[in-house]
C-alpha cells in the first residue's frame, strides 16, 4: 500500500480530524482513510457550471419581462474623405 504525508495542514482541520476520530473510535490516520475513501468513491459525474445554475434557479423565480418594440436601425455613419 501507498503511504502520503500532508504538509501544512491547518490546525483547525487537524482538531477536527482528531475529534471526528475519537467520535468513531479511530485513529486519525484511520478516519483520513476513511474520509478519503469514500470522496474518492463517489461516482457521480460533475455537473458543469450551467446546469447547476439553472437547477438551482426555480422556474417560478424567473420574470417575464416584456421586451420593448425595436425601432428601424438608423443609417450607418458615411467614413472617408468629407468634401469641403
């Protein structure tokens, strides 16, 4: 089996670690496995960006908004040479 080292670990997380291990009886290289394991189990694929916006934006939140009428497109400016 492989074996890792993590450096620079906030001490806030590794509390935490050590804490969450002595709820379930564990050591903290126990519990890391475990928390890993099951991370690096999860087989559902990632969403992009997109979808999860619009799964998260309710039909029922969206306003209809009325578009105003489009006015005739003004004739382009003439570029060149001005007589004088």
């Amino acid at each position: 089996m492989a074996s890792i080292t993590i450096r620079n670990l906030d001490d806030e997380i590794k509390q935490r670690l050590r804490v969450r291990a002595a709820e379930h009886g564990r050591s903290m290289e126990e519990e890391a496995r475990d928390i890993l394991r099951r991370v690096m189990s999860d087989t559902t694929s990632p969403r992009d960006l997109a979808a999860a916006i619009r799964a998260r934006v309710s039909p029922g939140a969206r306003a209809d908004l009325e578009l105003p009428a489009r006015e005739p497109m003004r004739e382009p400016p003439q570029l060149g040479r001005q007589p004088r």
